[in-house]
C-alpha cells in the first residue's frame, strides 16, 4: 500500500507531457475543478490556478484569462461568491462555493463524466482507425 501511495505522489508530482489536444478538453473541465476546490475553502484566482495545476498532475495549469472570466461566470449564474478582502498588498477576491453551487457540483460532475466517456469512446474509434491506416502503408511500402 506504501509503494502504491510513493508512486502516486511521483506522478503527481511530475509535469507530464500533454499534447495541444489534451489542453482543449480539460478546459472544459475547468467549472468542475473551481467547484471542487472551492468546496473545500475559500480561494483566490491565483490559488485555484495553482491548484488545479496540481490536481491534474502538472498535465494543465490554467491561464488568468480562461479562470477569472469562468470566476466571473459563476459568480453571476449563483454558484460561488466572491468577497474583496483587504489586509495584503492589494485587496483580493476570494471565492467560496454557495449553497447553490453545493447542490449543482454532482449534477455538473455526472455530465462531465458523460461526456469525457464519449470522448474517450470517439478517441478510441480514431485511433483504431489511423492504426488501420498506418498498418495498411507499412504493408504498402514492403511491397514497393
């Protein structure tokens, strides 16, 4: 059990190689990822782009300009609140998840879920499909 839980925090401790594509899926999941930190407490925009950096694996860490607009976003659709709060450098926002936001994270987390399956299962018939191809050229090119 202490093996397995040394080499989970290896990989999660590692920046993993993710291609382009990878980055325009997981930005979809970016209100789940805010929610769930924000269940947990507070946080302020630099925070949760810290942490969702660290929750994904160092695979993504989002940029100011897709997380303080979402932030924005739930804010006005009543899913989170933001309070400016005074006593640093500059006054921050930090955000909480309202009672709302509470109630609508499961639902938010099963579409999610239904949705990375489908890609998962569209990905796959692609990547059979370029497997053909490839296999198809390499019997090509031993005939020539």
């Amino acid at each position: 059990m202490k093996d397995k839980k040394q080499n989970l925090s290896k990989v999660s401790s590692q920046t993993l190689n993710a291609p382009p594509m990878f980055h325009g899926v997981v930005r979809g999941m970016l209100p789940m990822y805010m929610l769930s930190l924000l269940m947990d407490k507070p946080h302020h925009g630099t925070e949760i782009m810290n942490a969702i950096e660290k929750m994904s694996a160092g695979t993504w860490k989002p940029s100011p300009g897709s997380v303080y607009p979402l932030l924005k976003k739930l804010e006005e659709e009543g899913l989170i609140c933001g309070e400016w709060v005074s006593g640093r450098a500059a006054a921050t926002r930090i955000y909480s998840v309202s009672r709302k936001g509470r109630s609508k994270l499961p639902e938010i987390q099963k579409q999610l879920l239904a949705e990375l399956c489908i890609t998962r299962d569209a990905l796959q018939k692609h990547i059979t499909i370029l497997k053909k191809v490839l296999s198809g050229r390499k019997k090509d090119t031993h005939k020539a």
